[in-house]
C-alpha cells in the first residue's frame, strides 16, 4: 500500500463571508456534491460561503476542514459546520495553505480575499472554478490557465458531480 493510498482529494471552497442567499445556496450543494463524492470541503471556517459549504458537506454526510485565521475560536471562527479546525494564528496569510491543500478550488462570490485565493491558486497550478466570483485576465485580455467560469450555477454543479467522481 502506497504512502499517499489513504489521502482524501481536498476541495476548497472560498467565497465571502457575506453571501448572498444564492451564493450561500450553491456554496451549500458544492459541499454536498464534495461529500457524496468523497473529497473533504475546505474552507476558511467562517461565515457566509464558508459555513454553507461546510453545511452542505455534513449534511451529505462528508467530513469538513478550515484553516483559520485566529489562534483559537472566537469572532465567528470556526463555524458549527467543521470537523477539522486548524487554528494558524496568522491572518490572512492563511489563504496560501488553503489553496496548497486544495486540488482543487471553487470560488463563489466573495471580495478581495476570495481574489487573492483565485491568484494564489493559478499561481501555484491549482484549477480554480468560479461562479460569481472575480473575473481575472492577464495583460493582454486574456483568462489565466486553470481559471474555469460558469456562467450558470447547474452547469457548475453538474461539472464537479463528473469531475470529484
């Protein structure tokens, strides 16, 4: 049996954590789709996209994480929904360990942290699937390698069922 034979596929999910109801509602069936699949749902544990996510993936009976931000609970952080929580203590610097851990990411909505989690991923090769969330191009116009845009959440959806299986 190899080293790796008993690793789960991580699938981080980065989004605001003041959400619409409709971001929260996919963010929600991402993370079941995850569960079903068998991947775990990664988020940064907090409110909003994040809890939703986390929500969706113990309701469909899978196993959620969240590298937070603080030391120790507090301000909202973690949410009720995660399993795991990785208390860092580092701020914002820990969206670089969400994104390494992930193989892949789905950003939903979300502001300036969510952006910086999108680059950091394309940065470092990691596929990142967007619905409602920032558009990014390079200098010339065009979109990065690895960022994949859904224009309707069904297609998103339906796209990570084929995928995560």
């Amino acid at each position: 049996m190899g080293m790796n034979s008993v690793r789960m596929q991580v699938l981080g999910v980065f989004g605001g954590s003041m959400a619409t109801p409709e971001e929260e509602f996919i963010a929600e069936r991402v993370g079941g789709v995850a569960a079903v699949c068998g991947w775990v749902t990664l988020t940064g544990g907090g409110r909003g996209v994040m809890a939703s996510a986390s929500r969706g993936a113990v309701e469909a009976g899978g196993l959620t994480a969240a590298i937070l931000p603080n030391a120790f609970p507090g301000q909202g952080y973690p949410n009720k929904w995660v399993h795991l929580p990785i208390f860092t203590g580092v701020g914002n610097a820990r969206n670089n360990f969400n994104v390494l851990s992930s193989s892949l990411c789905v950003a939903i909505g979300g502001g300036a942290g969510t952006l910086s989690e999108i680059s950091l991923a394309l940065k470092n090769g990691i596929p990142v699937w967007s619905w409602g969330s920032w558009t990014v191009r390079d200098p010339r116009g065009n979109p990065p390698e690895g960022l994949r845009v859904f224009d309707d959440p069904e297609d998103l959806i339906a796209a990570l069922e084929d995928a995560l299986t």
